[in-house]
C-alpha cells in the first residue's frame, strides 16, 4: 500500500474513534480530550521530510497594508471598466 493508502487508512481509523468516543454520542469528554492532545501532539513531534521547501509568506498587517489593498483594487476596477 502506498502512502496514500496508508494516509486514508489512518484517517478512516481516526474517524472510527472518533465515532466511537465522542462525548456527544456518549465518550467521556475528558479521556476524549487527552486522547485529542496526545494524537495533536504526536502528529507535530515529527520531523518535516528533509526534501520538504521551507516556504516565506510575507504577511502586511496594519492601516497601511489596509489602505494600500484598497488603493489597488480601486486602480484595478479602474481598468476592467
């Protein structure tokens, strides 16, 4: 199987637990909830892949980036007129 296969064999099997011990369909919140964490937890641990690309995205936050988005769409619907 490849990982694909073993991807979607995981996910089906978290699903199952997940209908199996949800609280609202009768699992105890807080062994739900540890079991969440520890899942979340175990998932991150791991390393990323050594080919894997380390991507940047350049974030604009403040009034500045606010007004320079507005200004640039302004000019754009200018020019689909």
């Amino acid at each position: 199987m490849g990982a694909r296969g073993e991807d979607r064999a995981e996910r089906e099997a978290f699903r199952a637990w997940v209908r199996d011990h949800h609280p609202d369909l009768g699992g105890d919140p807080a062994e739900f909830a540890a079991e969440l964490r520890r899942r979340r937890r175990a998932r991150t641990r791991g390393d990323p892949a050594p080919d894997a690309p380390i991507v940047g995205v350049q974030r604009r936050f403040g009034p500045v980036a606010a007004v320079e988005r507005w200004r640039y769409r302004r000019r754009r619907a200018r020019r689909l007129r």
